[in-house]
C-alpha cells in the first residue's frame, strides 16, 4: 500500500489551528513537513505524517476534538473529482458507490465501503496501514467529513440512526452528540454511519451530468496508480520470487494487518489466495518454456512438494508438468524460439 496521500487531505489545516490560536508553520515544520504542500491537490506527502501532524495539534493546542474540528471545516472540496462524483451522481447510493470506488485516488490507504441490509445500511471507513500515529484523530476527521457529505446529499437536518468508532472516546461526549446528533459508540468493531437504506434511492437534485462524465473519466485514467489490487499482486510476485509469498508475508510489506487486507480484498471480490493462485499459473507457462525441470519449476512457484504443482498445473491447464513443459517448447519452436508472453519472472 503506497504511503502517500494528497496534500489536500490537510486543506484548512493552517486556518484551524491559526482559530485555535496556535502556530500552524511551527507544528507543521516540527513534524518535517513542509508547508506548501498542505492543501494542495497535486503535492503528495506521507500518510503517515498526516497523524503525526494532527496529534500534535491536539496535544499542543491542548484540542482533543481537533480531528473533528479539522474535518467540519473540510466538508467535502478536499476530495477534489471525488467531490464532483458526489454532487452530481444520479442517486445518493450512487454518489457513495462512487467514494468506495474512488476514494484511494486522494488517499491510497483508505477504504471506504458501503454495506446494504434491508432497513439499515453502513458506511465504514478503515485506514488499511496496519500502524498509525493518532489513527483515533485521523479516523475521527473522516468521519466529519462523511457527515458534510451525507448532509450535502441528504439535507442539513440528516441525522444518521448511529456512528461507531473503532477506538476509545477522546472528547466529550457533548462535542460528538453537537456534531453527528444521534447516538455514537465506542470500542466497536468497525468505523461507520448507520443510516436508513431508504436513503440510497433519493435523487440528486441540481446534478450536472457533463460535470459527472468529466469527473469519471479522471478518477478512471488514475486509478491504475493506486490500485490495491496492483500493489498485492505486485508485492506478491516479488516475495514468490525469495519462496515467502504468503498473506501474513504480503501484508507485513504492505504494512496492512493480514484480516485487514483480506477484508479489503473482498471488497474489490478477490482474496489473496486467488491472487497467489492467478500468478502461479501465469508463470507457470513461462517457466515451462525456459526449459527448467519440472521439479525446479514447482520450487520456484512456491510449492513445497511436486505432487502440489502437479495437481495445480492439471487444474490450471489440463494437463500434467510434463505435457505443459513440452507443449511450451512446441509453441517457443513455432515462435522462432522466443518465449511466450507473460508476466516476467
């Protein structure tokens, strides 16, 4: 998971601790960062200084809701076509599909995903970096901002049936009932707004679809740059390489706890194993035509016994190591000894 994140998840960071009658230069240069790039959408910095950056404005203005206040200020124009997507989609369960969808163009690390029953639908938001400084503040600022968009989509007087936190209460309980207005749990299993299902199929009033059009085509054109997906794949392929690609491995590289990537693999409706699966049978094609053994072959793929990789290769292609390596070597002599394509060992 790439640990970068746009600088505009900070926009109005200055303004808020300037209200605050703090120093946001100060705080900002002490966690070495540096300032121009707060709030600007084509500057990336690290995720991870993000909650360094908050928990050190909380504790200095001696503001423990400064994740909250920091993302009511936001509402949603941080989240630059993503803000687009959501003013103008067609429908606001539309309009939130589209931030589950999106929403690791602004911040690679976070996922959002949302969760229909048949009265009562959740909208959860989890950082997939296993380790966070002051995740409660981070957590908290999202959460403010989900509340700008709900009340963009829904009207200023939306309440939601209830909002949950992963973490422990760090304000006052008055400071959560002022902001979100409905009851808010602590200590929970996942970070979320509960709202009635109902609430999906309202239409968005005002929606200009030349402007929905534009913002799609971006988010589309810059997915591939921050896919999960690519990066599991990816860090997949370099650990099969040293025979340690395996989802507790994987998710160590990509700094995810292991039941957090695979919850967020599901989301995308993959799981690691697939994945593990997928790229073993593409590079078993290319390994057969390289003219290795068949037991070496089955060792570079990462199984531990032939009789593994025979099983594999016979449901993969129909047919045994054996018939895979000689048929590869057919098709190498028809193409003038070049190997056939495929992903690189």
């Amino acid at each position: 998971m790439a640990d970068v994140v746009r600088g505009t998840v900070l926009l109005n960071f200055a303004e808020v601790v300037r209200g605050l009658g703090g120093n946001p230069d100060a705080i900002i240069r002490g966690q070495g960062v540096n300032p121009s790039t707060i709030g600007n959408y084509d500057s990336f910095m690290r995720y991870s200084k993000i909650g360094h950056l908050l928990g050190a404005a909380a504790e200095q203005l001696d503001c423990p809701d400064f994740g909250l206040r920091l993302g009511q200020s936001q509402d949603i124009h941080f989240l630059g076509p993503i803000a687009v997507l959501l003013r103008h989609s067609e429908s606001v369960g539309h309009a939130l599909e589209g931030v589950c969808r999106y929403l690791y163009v602004c911040a690679p690390p976070d996922i959002a995903h949302l969760r229909r029953g048949p009265h009562r639908t959740a909208f959860t938001y989890s950082i997939a970096l296993r380790y966070v400084a002051h995740r409660d503040q981070m957590i908290e600022k999202s959460l403010a901002v989900t509340m700008s968009a709900f009340r963009l989509l829904l009207g200023s007087d939306f309440v939601p049936l209830k909002v949950t936190m992963e973490h422990q209460r760090i304000s006052p309980p008055e400071i959560y009932q002022g902001l979100f207005g409905c009851p808010v749990e602590f200590g929970c299993d996942e970070n979320a707004v509960i709202f009635p299902t109902s609430a999906l199929s309202k239409a968005i009033a005002g929606r200009d679809t030349a402007a929905l059009a534009m913002a799609n085509s971006y988010l589309a054109l810059a997915t591939p740059e921050f896919s999960l997906l690519d990066n599991v794949k990816e860090t997949t392929h370099k650990l099969l390489k040293i025979n340690r690609a395996n989802l507790v491995a994987v998710a160590e590289v990509l700094n995810i706890h292991p039941r957090v990537l695979q919850r967020n693999l599901a989301i995308v409706g993959t799981t690691f194993e697939q994945i593990l699966d997928d790229l073993r049978r593409e590079l078993s094609q290319q390994l057969a035509a390289s003219g290795m053994r068949v037991m070496q072959i089955a060792t570079m793929l990462g199984y531990s016994e032939q009789s593994s990789y025979a099983r594999a290769c016979q449901r993969w292609h129909g047919l045994s190591p054996r018939q895979l390596v000689n048929l590869q070597k057919v098709r190498k002599a028809d193409l003038g000894g070049e190997v056939p394509t495929g992903a690189g060992y």
